[in-house]
C-alpha cells in the first residue's frame, strides 16, 4: 500500500547527512512505503539495501523527468538535501507534476542550520547559491555590516570568497565554513579572510561571512546612480543622473527581464540587477566586439552573473529572445524596426524607455509619443568644473526620455 498521501504517488522527502535517523514519522512513512527511490549517489548511499529499485539522478537532470513519468500511480521517493524547494529539486518537479500527484516533506535547509549553528537571525542574513554562479556572484551582496551564508560549489569556493573579499577591501570580515552539517561527521572551521589558512574543505559545506569592510573597500549604494568612473567605459555611456532617473522609469523589479538594447558598456544592464538581486536577468543586445568585452569587464567588476550578452544588431538579434518585462533603447531608436520590435516584444504591463540625445533620435520619439501615447521628459544636466583658475557649470548634452507603458 502506498504510504503516499491522498492521490499523490510521487513523495519528495529532504534528507541530511544523519540519513534515516533524522527523520520524522511522516517522511520515514513515506520513504519506507516506496517501491522506487530516486537521488544522487549520497543520497542513496543513507538507505540500507534492500532490493528496491533505485534511480540515481542522470544528466541532463531533464531525462529523469520520463522515468518518473513511467511510474504513475506507483509510489515513488525522491530524495532530496535539506529544504528541495531551497535551491533544490522540489521547484522542478512542482513545475512538471499537478499538484495532486506529489507531496513535500522538507527538512531544515542549510541556509536555516547554518543560522542556527552561529545565532543568527534568519531574517538578517542575506542568502547564495555558488552551485551554478561563479564567485563574484557574492559582489553584488557586500556591503558594512552584511551578514551572507552562501551554498558553496566546492570545497576550493570558501578560500575563493576570502581571496575576492580581501581583494575588495573586506579583508578583515569573519568566515565560517560548517561542514557536513547535521551528521556525524560535523566540523567548523573559522577566521579572517585575509589569514584563511584552508586552501580546500570538505566538499560538502556551507560559508558564513561576517561582512567586514576596512578602509580601502569600495562601498556601493544599491540604489542607482553609480558613479560614471566606476564603470569600463569608451567614454559613451548613460551618464549618472540621466542613468537614475532612467532606472526610475524601468522601474525594477525582482525576477524581471530587461532588454538592454545597443547596450554600450551595460551600464543600465548592471545597474537593473543591482535594484532586483540575484533574481534579475539583463539580455544585453551590442553589434560592437569593443563594447562587448566592456560588459563583460563590468559584468565581473559587479558580479553581475544575471547578465547575458547578445552579440548583434537589432532587430535582427531580437529574434528569439525571452519576452521582457521592461525594454531600454540605448541605441539604434532611429533604426528601421527596432522599436516595433521591442514594442511587439514587451509583456502586458511591461515598461519601454528611451534616451534621444540626437535630432534625429528625437524626432522618432516625437512621432513614437503621438502614436504610443506615455510621457515625455527633458533632462537638462550642469556639473561643476573648473573653468580656468575658477569653477563654472558645465552642460551635459540634453536628453529627451520617453517613457511608454504596454496595455
């Protein structure tokens, strides 16, 4: 008889390194009254054999999908690490199975050990996966004061963070890495990231860092309007108070696509995924090889892994692409088809602004405002500067944005 709720059949159970005697009531039942169990060879390796038949998770993880199918209506166990629906398996298989077919039984995740083992309250504390990230993921989280535990890849990314947090003037914050959590086999290793002593831990571990920043460090608002020399730039780009008020009007938001067209140096790209977190996602379209590896040098500088790069021209290179939820053309509004691209492109709902600074540029947004509708705004900048031995105001080129929002 299936230990499987109600008319589910498919049962997603969280296990950790203490294995079955961890447990509780309900998720041993559902583990014990399966026919098939299904994970990786860790996972596996916590039950005692007994016959059953046993799936180990393949790559691509895609061709697991059909095996599981296969067995409808038949009890089957899917052993997952700690909370599956944190960074695991569980948002999968919720995707791909109705509701009715499945039931979860998380255990704490190593995000909520790891809070426990050093006092720390949950809500505090901002959270990573380096699992499919690379390092500098971490970057976009730093500041005084943070408080980050981040799932690790392994056992080499604890002594990777500490070399790019020294490198960034975070030399004297606090590492923890806890090994093996919830097992036997639990250990703790603790210091500074500038003195880490450990070039490798166990593979399996998680990092605690207690933000420290020291004089040298470089501090980043979230909020946008970064400072224009904190970018790689060829000298054209969306300037600073133009790029806020530009990021005001995208309105960001967690989880979003932004088009980035005729990206420059993906100033605007890596300031949207500054304002959603890791989340975001930027498709920055740019036809020129030298900006491109501008955006690839300020995409490391940021840690700004959401962005993608789209070598080309559009509309052309638009082709394809996941629809956006907000569109920022940066360039090539006077290019035969561009806008109606993006337009036809934009999500009920989603948001499309543009900078003319041209003649040219300006006269499309006219003739786009009469037949779109949204708003027009003239944004006029002076900077101090030194004019001989004195100081004047100097102008910024003025900029016409339009702004336009898809019913």
């Amino acid at each position: 008889m299936s230990a499987v709720p109600g008319s589910a059949w498919l049962a997603v159970v969280g296990l950790h390194e203490d294995g079955l005697a961890g447990l509780g009531a309900t998720a041993r039942a559902l583990v014990d009254g399966a026919g098939t169990l299904v994970g990786d060879a860790r996972m596996l390796s916590h039950l005692p054999e007994d016959g059953r038949e046993r799936l180990i998770w393949p790559k691509p993880l895609s061709a697991l999908w059909p095996e599981i199918e296969r067995r409808r209506g038949r009890p089957v166990c899917v052993l997952a690490s700690g909370d599956p629906l944190c960074h695991g398996i569980g948002a999968l298989i919720a995707g791909r199975f109705a509701p009715d077919d499945w039931v979860m039984v998380p255990a704490p995740s190593a995000f909520s050990l790891a809070c426990a083992r050093l006092g720390w309250s949950h809500a505090g504390v901002e959270t990573l996966s380096l699992h499919n990230r690379p390092v500098n993921a971490v970057v976009g989280l730093l500041h005084p004061g943070a408080r980050l535990v981040v799932l690790t890849r392994d056992g080499q990314t604890p002594a990777e963070v500490a070399a790019l947090l020294t490198a960034r003037g975070y030399g004297a914050s606090r590492l923890t890495v806890l090994e093996r959590l919830a097992g036997p086999r639990e250990a703790r290793l603790d210091g500074r990231a500038d003195a880490w002593p450990f070039a490798r831990v166990d593979d399996l571990n998680v990092l605690a860092v207690a933000c420290e920043a020291g004089a040298g460090a470089e501090v980043l608002p979230r909020v946008p309007g970064l400072a224009d020399d904190a970018f790689h730039s060829d000298g054209v780009m969306t300037k600073r108070e133009v790029r806020a008020i530009t990021l005001m009007a995208l309105a960001p938001l967690p989880g979003q696509i932004l088009w980035d067209v005729g990206a420059g140096c993906g100033s605007i790209g890596i300031e949207w995924l500054r304002a959603t977190g890791v989340r975001g996602r930027v498709l920055a379209v740019e036809r020129e090889l030298e900006r491109r590896t501008l955006i690839v040098a300020n995409r490391e500088r940021f840690g700004a892994d959401g962005l993608e790069i789209v070598a080309g021209s559009a509309p052309e290179a638009l082709a394809g692409l996941p629809p956006p939820d907000a569109v920022f053309i940066g360039g090539g509004l006077t290019c035969p088809g561009v806008f109606e691209a993006c337009w036809a492109a934009l999500r009920p709902g989603g948001r499309l602004v543009t900078n003319a600074v041209t003649l040219e540029a300006e006269a499309r947004v006219l003739e786009g405002h009469r037949r779109w509708g949204g708003g027009l705004v003239r944004l006029a900048v002076s900077r101090a500067g030194r004019l001989g031995g004195l100081n004047g105001w100097q102008a910024q080129r003025t900029v016409t944005q339009w702004r336009v929002v898809r019913d």
